[in-house]
C-alpha cells in the first residue's frame, strides 16, 4: 500500500523524532558493549590479533544482516512496534554477554555477541519511521537527526570501560540491560507511528526482491558501505588501534574512540541538512574525497595526542557527512511503496561494510613495524573507487526519485 504525503505540521513530529532517536542511542550502546572492552578481552583471554578482531566484527555481521529484515517489517507492523520490539529483544543478550565475559569464555562470548547484534537493527527501523513524519523536503534532516543516535556509541566507548572499573563487568551490563527496559517502557507509553503510516501487508521476501531489482538500492548500498561500514569499524575497533599504536590504556583510548564517534554523529545531521539544501550527490562526493585524504595521512601513524586526534577527528567529520547524505538520497530517490525495504538493504549493506575492516585490520597488522598501513591503504582505494563512481556514474538527475 502507499503511504499518504506526510505533513510537515504534524503534532509531536519533534517527540517522536526525539524520542525514537534516543532509542537509537541506546540500542546502539548495547551493540557496541564489546568493542571498548576488546581490548581487555584481548589481555585477559590472551587473544591474537585476529581472534579479538573477530570478537569485535561478530555484533556487527548480525546487525547488518538483520536489517534486511527489520527494514520490511517496519513496513508491516510500523515503527513504534519494531521498536520496542528490537529494544527488549537486546535486553537478554546484552545480559548474556556480560555473563560470558565474566566466565572469561572466548567461545561464549562470540557466541553471544551473535545475538548481541540484534540491537544494530535499529537503524533499519527508525529510518522509515523518521520519514514518515517528515515532508520529503525535510527528510534529510529527519533521518539526519535520527542517524544522530549513533552517539551511543560515543557514549559506549566513553563510559563502558568507566562503568566497569567503577562497578564491575557484570554490573555494567546489568545496568544498560535496565537502561533498555526503562527505554522500552517509556516508548510503549509515548511513541507514536506518523498519521501518513498505513500498515503494509505484502510477503517479506518480494518485497526484498522488489527492491533488489532498483538501480538505487545497489548504488546507495555500496556507497553506504563505505561511508557507515568506515564508521562504524572505526566505532570498534579504534580502541585496540589506538593501544596498539600509541600505548594508551583501554580508559584513555575508550575516550578518543569516543570523540571520534561523537565527531561523526555531529557530522551525520548536518550532512542530512546540506543534502535537503545542495544535490546529495555533492555532498558525497565531499565525503568520499575528505575520507580518503584523511586516512591516507592516518597511514603515517601523526604523533599523539594532538596531530592523531586531527586526524581521526576529520576522519569521523566526513564519514557523518557521508552517512547524512547517503541517507537523504535514498529518502529522495526511492519509491515510496519501497522505503522499507530499500532502506533495509542499505542499512545492511553499511553494516557489513563495517564487518570486514576489523578483520582485515588484524589479519593485515605487521607486529614488526607495529603499523596498520595496509588497512588504512585499502580504506584510501575503497573510498577513492566510491568517488569516481559517483563523480562520473551518477549525474545530477540522480537527485531525482527513481520509479523504476
């Protein structure tokens, strides 16, 4: 079914936008409850490069493909239900997880970092139900001011390593499991699905497959892979970068990680808000092209603390840039009846792009010259194919919504 031309009068637009963004915030915070602590995983369980790496990248494979699945049944049963629904569906996980890491179990963790990714779903739900309340011509912003509730994973880098030297591993994850609860709650009593939401009841898998067959779905896939995949493997894995790299304790680095997050969580509405002003494609072009200037210096390893923080700091500027505007390209380009959908497949798409970073990141680490240099090359390569990509496939009229 086709969804009504939303208003942009709509009453308690600005609550629900809110509100569901914090929702966001702290489903995001959950998925990201091991990456901060990884590297005393690392230590505690004696974990090579590459076993650590993988404990970080399993949350992230399973909310990215859990996405595909979220996106269409927001469509069905709307965005307040899916929700609250994914929130409490994080809350035994979350608690699994600290149990594991208590019982110092490698194989426990990851198995329960499996379902701890059901929390990245999130993002998947929230972006339709963010543009249902907006006019098309604000979209940029909704789903800017949505996308902001990546900050929980400034929030989890900053806090996470904190809260477990204050009050332990466990009591940690007892407290944002209670922090997912109350979330919950509060939505079940306040939020609301937008008056231009009408519930659609067509099969998942053809309208996964209706989508697949949009041009738009694939290119916003792969440029979003790169913009969000790039932040979010950065969110991860940046802790054990930084310690390895510069020595700093899991407290310090949990907090240039989480600069670095709250960098690009600043960036992504203002990226959303260019690209409601400016052509979308402007503003990724930017993005693609400030991504890989800035981790080509990254590549040689800026003393710390100031010329690093610089560096990956500008970094998270333009990969929030890119996210903002990916994101109102989609909400510009794709059949209404689709959004969904579409925005499910891209959703996925930019968390798997953040699944193999990390991988790669320690499969490709040289302990001799103790550098990350082919890691960071590949970042230069990918983000500079994106560029030409879009630079010389998608012309201005791609700013226009695709019907096919």
């Amino acid at each position: 079914m086709t969804t009504a031309t939303p208003s942009s009068t709509y009453a308690g637009q600005g609550v629900n936008l809110a509100l569901a963004t914090w929702v966001s915030t702290i489903n995001f915070w959950a998925w990201n409850l091991i990456g901060p602590l990884s590297t005393t995983y690392a230590a505690d369980l004696s974990l090579s490069s590459t076993q650590a790496s993988l404990l970080v990248a399993t949350p992230i494979l399973v909310g990215s493909l859990g996405r595909l699945v979220s996106g269409p049944l927001t469509d069905r049963f709307g965005g307040r239900r899916m929700l609250i629904a994914v929130t409490l569906a994080s809350i035994l996980p979350v608690l699994a997880v600290g149990a594991a890491g208590t019982a110092g179990s490698y194989p426990l963790l990851l198995v329960f970092g499996f379902f701890l990714g059901v929390a990245g779903t999130i993002f998947a739900v929230g972006i339709p139900f963010s543009n249902n309340w907006y006019e098309p011509s604000r979209r940029g912003f909704a789903t800017g001011v949505f996308g902001a509730g990546m900050v929980g994973t400034a929030l989890s880098a900053f806090f996470t390593p904190r809260l477990v030297t204050w009050f332990g591993l466990m009591a940690t994850h007892v407290l944002i499991a209670a922090a997912l609860a109350v979330t919950a709650l509060i939505s079940f009593v306040a939020l609301k699905d937008a008056p231009a939401f009408h519930t659609n009841t067509d099969p998942v898998a053809p309208k996964l497959l209706a989508a697949a067959k949009l041009r738009v779905t694939w290119e916003m896939s792969f440029l979003y892979a790169v913009v969000f995949g790039g932040f979010v493997a950065f969110s991860n894995y940046l802790p054990t970068y930084i310690k390895t790299i510069y020595g700093f304790s899991p407290v310090d680095a949990g907090a240039r990680t989480a600069a670095f997050a709250l960098a690009a969580v600043i960036a992504r509405p203002i990226g959303g808000a260019l690209a409601d002003r400016i052509p979308p494609r402007t503003v990724v072009l930017a993005s693609l092209g400030g991504t890989a200037v800035m981790a080509l210096i990254a590549v040689t390893q800026p003393p710390a603390d100031l010329w690093s923080a610089i560096t990956f700091t500008l970094l998270a500027v333009f990969l929030g840039i890119g996210t903002g505007g990916v994101f109102a390209w989609v909400a510009r380009r794709a059949p209404r009846k689709s959004v969904g959908s579409v925005t499910g497949i891209v959703a996925a798409a930019g968390g798997l792009g953040g699944y193999f970073p990390p991988l790669v990141m320690g499969a490709s680490y040289d302990p001799v010259d103790n550098d990350y240099t082919v890691g960071l090359l590949l970042l230069v390569v990918t983000a500079l194919c994106a560029l030409a990509y879009t630079a010389l496939r998608l012309s201005a009229h791609e700013d226009q919504k695709d019907t096919s």
